[in-house]
C-alpha cells in the first residue's frame, strides 16, 4: 500500500502508487524525477515532509503549486494567476 494526499489534503492508502511527490510544509508538487527535489533530498532534511499525490488535479485540490525546477511552465502560468487574485 502507498499513502497518498487527496483531495482533502489528507492522507490515504491507495494500492496504486503517487504520479508526482510534493513537500508538506512548503506546499510544493512536482515530478518524481524533479532535480530541485533531489537536490533537497541529497542535503537532508526534505524526506519527512515528502507527500506523493496521485495526479496534479488532486495535488491543486489539496491546495499545492506547481514546482518552479521541473514544472516551469506550470509555476509561470501559476504565477501570472497569483499575481491577478492578489490585486
């Protein structure tokens, strides 16, 4: 079984494992293969607020954004969206 964050932005089992990881605190999702997350990982520290989602709908619905390292376009258009709410 793999624990995965829903919608609610709790934790649940699921037989099928995570599409993308995220980091709990900062409120991150991206790519299982993200280099800005193994950078982290390789420094310490970033593996006790590793979450795992199970497609990016469920990872916005739990209240995540987008990675600036591996999802750049994503985090832009995120961005430029932010930007327009906050005015």
């Amino acid at each position: 079984m793999y624990t995965l964050i829903g919608r609610d932005g709790k934790p649940h089992e699921s037989a099928t494992p995570g599409t993308l990881g995220g980091h709990r605190k900062d409120r991150i999702y991206g790519t299982l293969d993200c280099p800005g997350a193994a950078r982290a990982i390789a420094r310490g520290g970033y593996v006790t607020q590793r979450v795992f989602f199970a497609d990016e709908d469920t990872a916005i619905a739990a209240g995540y954004r987008p990675c600036a390292v591996c999802l750049r376009d994503k985090y832009n258009a995120w961005k430029a969206h932010s930007r327009k709410g906050s005015r």
